[in-house]
C-alpha cells in the first residue's frame, strides 16, 4: 500500500461550523512536496543462512558447539553413531582389496586361463609346423591327400581353439578389471557415508539456533542447528501484489527495527527474489542497510517504507474530504465534483484535477 510522508503538513485553514444542527469542517488544498513509499514488514536475516541437516541416521555422541559460536567451513561439529555406516565401509575394502588380487598374473582364474592359452597356443604351432610338412610331402607326391588335408584341419581347429582360448582370457581378465571398478566405486561410496557421521559446518558463519542435544537419536535430514554470516545482515521483507510492480532494485528504503520504534536505518533495495511466496502470499524483498546497524538479533521483526517517487509542490487534500467514486462537497454548490487523483493514502489524497487551492471544500465527516 502506498503512503506519503506528510505527517508535518499542518492545516491552518480548518473551521467548524453549523448548518441546519449538523456540523460541518471545510479546508482549501495545500500544495507541498510529498513523498511515495511502498510499506513492507520483515525480519533481519544473515547473509548465507543455512541449516545444518543430518545426512545419517544414529545417536549425537559429540557436539561440539553451542550457539552464539563462530564456526569455521569444514569445521566437525557433530558426530553420529552409525555403525552401519562403518561396516559397510569395511566390508566395501575387503572386497576391493579381494578385486585388486584376482587382477594379478597369478589369480587362480586368470592364471587357469592364462596356461589354457598357452597350451592352445603351443598346440596351434605344433599342427602348423605338421600341416606345412605335409603339404610339402603331397606336393612330392610322398603322402596321399588324404594325410595332408587330415593335417591340415588338425591346423585349423587348433587355429580355432586358441582363438576361443584367448578370447576366455582376454574376458576373464575384463571381468576382473570391471569388478575392481565397482568395488572401488563402492569402497569410495562408502567412504562418503561413513563421512556423512562427522557433521561439518559448510560455510564460516555464527550459529544462530541449536536444535538438538548430545545423546539425541536423529534421522537423516533432521535440522541440528541454523548458521548464518553475522558480519552481513540485511532485511527480509514481503510485499503484496498491488505494490510489487512498483519496488525496484536500487530504490532507498527507510528501515524501522520493532525493537526501538525511535529510529530509523537508511537502506536500499538489493534483491527482489523471482518467485511468489504461497506462505505468505506476497513477494520478497532483500534490503541491505545503508546506516550501520546496532541491533544484530536475526529474526527482529522490522518495517520498512520503499521510496518509489517523489512529486514536487503536489495538491493535497486530507483523506476525510474524499467522497465514494473520487468526488468532494464544495462550499456553496449543491452537486459534489469529481476530481481525477494519483494516490490515496490513509491521510491524504493527491489530486490531479478538479480543485485547485482556492476551491474550498466541505466534510461531515471528521477525523
């Protein structure tokens, strides 16, 4: 909603009278330089605000912070029993140590596959050297054909077995290869969830908020505590739709702790962040303070006013004399007159049109 800064606008022109038992007050409009704002409420939030989670299920056996702290990125601050956890990081290493063995020369299964191939290897040589033999015999007319082509498919199916041979130990080496792959994929698998038992701060930051005690049980996910950057505080705000369209980044801000309602904190529009809050029903706004802030609680409520504009020497009239559908009593003309405005606040109403300062204007209805 909008609202003007005018509070200091005194009207001197205001008289009572009486007309037929009933009273009347009457004022001319005054021209002054007002100020638009669009009023929002929010709280102080700390920059890289997170919360610590747990990433295992177990008992809390160590935590070592308490709130107030400043803890460093990286830093333990808590520990969770799960030796689950644990055993399945040693049983991921046996294996991965028995992978690592079965891929040596002398593994039982690549070293029965090895010797097959050699045989097969020898045997192929053997038929070679007797096929070629042979096949000079026949040539000479020594040996029928009958005895060379029985060499010579000797030849080729120990051509073929060695083939076969070496293709069981090219693939039985394969396969050892890719278990060694997948237990070391599992060895450092488990690893990281055996990690996820030492809870670690992710950013250097002040814990706000701790959650949960030493000897808590805690499921994955479960929030231990809030952490947030104490050196950067700035102001979360919602804003309703009607108002939305008119905050830009950049725009100045007059900020307003609930905690000291006598002052007042420059500031400026950071962020408008790009998505509806169905929570709250509003969009939010990030104002960082201009003025150094003395007050550093997060979560202090606040209010804020937005300066979307400025008018120079704008005609006012107080909101009271403002009828339904923008008219106004002028004094000694029956019919009201409508008047084109810019804003309606809850005090004042800027107008456009209509009226000027010598114009003056009747209510009965008083403040």
């Amino acid at each position: 909603m909008k609202d003007i800064k005018s509070l200091l606008i005194m009207i001197s022109a205001i008289v009572m009278l009486s007309s037929c038992g009933k009273k009347i007050q009457e004022t001319s409009s005054i021209r002054k330089d007002v100020t638009e704002t669009v009023f929002a409420s929010g709280n102080l939030e700390a920059h890289q605000t997170y919360q610590l989670v747990a990433q295992s299920d177990g008992y809390l056996v160590e935590l070592n912070f308490k709130e107030n702290d400043v803890v460093k990125q990286g830093q333990i601050l808590a520990v969770i029993d799960n030796k689950q956890n644990e055993i399945n990081k040693e049983s991921a290493n046996a294996l991965y140590n028995i992978a690592q063995q079965n891929l040596k020369p002398d593994a039982p299964q690549l070293l029965q596959a090895k010797i097959a191939m050699d045989n097969a290897k020898q045997k192929l040589d053997f038929d070679q050297e007797q096929s070629n033999r042979f096949k000079k015999l026949w040539e000479t007319n020594s040996i029928s054909k009958v005895d060379y082509e029985t060499a010579e498919l000797k030849f080729q199916t120990s051509k073929a077995e060695y083939s076969k041979a070496s293709e069981n130990y090219a693939l039985v080496k394969q396969q050892a290869e890719q278990q060694l792959v997948i237990n070391n994929a599992q060895k450092n698998a488990n690893t990281v969830l055996l990690g996820f038992n030492q809870i670690k701060a992710v950013y250097t930051g002040k814990v706000y908020q701790r959650f949960k005690e030493k000897g808590d049980f805690v499921r994955t996910g479960d929030v231990i505590a809030t952490i947030g950057d104490a050196n950067f505080l700035y102001a979360k705000v919602s804003i309703d739709e009607s108002s939305i369209s008119h905050v830009k980044v950049g725009q100045e801000a007059v900020i307003q702790l609930n905690t000291n309602k006598q002052k007042t904190y420059k500031g400026k529009v950071a962020e408008i962040l790009p998505a509806f809050n169905e929570k709250t029903q509003s969009f939010l706004c990030k104002i960082h303070f201009a003025d150094s802030l003395d007050f550093r609680i997060v979560n202090t409520q606040l209010q804020v006013n937005i300066i979307i504009g400025i008018t120079k020497n704008a005609l006012l009239i107080p909101r009271n004399y403002l009828q339904y559908g923008n008219l106004v009593k002028i004094k000694g003309e029956i019919d009201p007159v409508k008047i084109e405005t810019k804003f309606i606040s809850t005090e004042w109403v800027q107008v456009l049109s209509g009226l000027d300062e010598s114009t003056t204007i009747i209510t009965d209805k008083f403040k």
